[in-house]
C-alpha cells in the first residue's frame, strides 16, 4: 500500500513580481509565464500519476487555485480547496501592501512562537496548521496518490510533517516556483508511531520551466 504525496508549488505570480503581501485580496494570480509553467507541469504530473487513484487539493489563494486548475484541465480529475495549505494567515490590513509597509507591523521579540508582526500567525502556528492538513490528507487518502498545490512554506513544512524534523531546522530550503517535491510511504499513513516517509524528489521543475524562488 503505498501513499504518495505531490507537492506541488504555484507558478510565478503578480505578489512575487509587484513585491506584496498576496492574501486573499493581494494575490493577483499567476503571470502569463506562471501560466505557462503550470501548463507544462499540469503535463508532466497526469503523466507520472499514470492510473492512480488521485485526488488535487489545493490552497485557496489565486496563485495555487489557478496552479490547480492546470493540472486538472491536464488530468481530468477535480481540485479541491484547503486553508490548511496556505501560507502565512496574515491580518486583514496587510493584505496586498508592500513588504516594506508590511515591516511596519514589526513586533519585538518576534521568532518561532511568537509573530514576527502584530496579528500575524507564529512560524510554530502555522507548522502545526499545515502539518495537522497534510497528516490528515495522507489518512484520508491513504494508499493513493494526492497532488496538493501550495506554496513555498508548505513545501517547507512537509519536512516538519513528514520528515519530523523539529519546529526550527538549522538549515533553510529554496524552492522554486512551478517545482515538484514527492514523499512516499509504504506504511499506513494512520499508524503509531508515525510510519516512515521517503523524500523521492525536492524542487524538481519541468525541463523547460524554472524560475526565481521566493516566500509564498
């Protein structure tokens, strides 16, 4: 019986490239070339899951929604929407300002459990937020394949969830937009004590994809 997770990071974005905050009212979506780049994986990934059973969950914001929507267009398989994959649950008025402006909500202290800015979640809060989703979305879909497009921070977090890596690594990962990270396991997902996860492939991009990295 074996489980396997894609992960799957949205192509470029207007956020990325005008530098704002993209919540729900600041994400414009993806650029032509963040289209494109989800066109070419929507290809490869209904290529790789073949037969499989597969289900696509996606995060709410644009960026990932129209990533999904790619890859279901290629696949023929229905997307669903998880704010359990988002990224930073920012507060309301940060939504869609600059980074600069976003610094202005500095808190002091700010670190692992407490937030770098006023009304913004913890790093520890939102690893336990995306871990609890992505360990749910494994006992759900046990023994089948699941593609969950996301954003950099959950690709992250995956390390956290599946890996059992501690809440702050000592080491930082890059990843880029439109690229596929896989975990496996041959063990029940729903198991105690946790089942091992194999980390396949990390920030695998299409042949003719890539991209610049960046938060979100």
């Amino acid at each position: 019986m074996r489980t396997r997770l894609f992960f799957v990071r949205h192509g470029d974005s207007f956020h990325k490239e005008e530098g704002v905050i993209g919540g729900p009212k600041g994400c414009r979506g993806l650029t032509d070339a963040g289209r494109r780049q989800a066109a070419r994986l929507g290809r490869q990934i209904t290529a790789e899951i073949g037969s499989d059973k597969t289900t696509i969950y996606s995060s709410p914001l644009p960026r990932a929604v129209q990533t999904a929507a790619a890859i279901s267009t290629a696949s023929g398989l229905p997307s669903s929407q998880d704010c359990g994959l988002c990224t930073w649950h920012t507060p309301p008025e940060a939504d869609g300002l600059t980074h600069a402006e976003f610094r202005r909500l500095d808190i002091e202290g700010g670190g692992i459990y407490r937030p770098f800015q006023k009304g913004n979640e913890s790093w520890a809060e939102m690893v336990t937020r995306t871990s609890r989703t992505i360990t749910d979305l494994a006992h759900r879909h046990r023994g089948e394949t699941v593609v969950i497009v996301c954003h950099a921070e959950t690709v992250e977090i995956s390390f956290n969830a599946l890996g059992l890596l501690p809440v702050y690594r000592s080491f930082d990962l890059e990843v880029f937009p439109a690229s596929t990270t896989e975990w496996v396991t041959d063990q029940d997902p729903t198991q105690w004590p946790p089942p091992r996860w194999t980390l396949v492939r990390f920030n695998e991009t299409p042949a003719t994809g890539g991209g610049a990295s960046a938060a979100g």
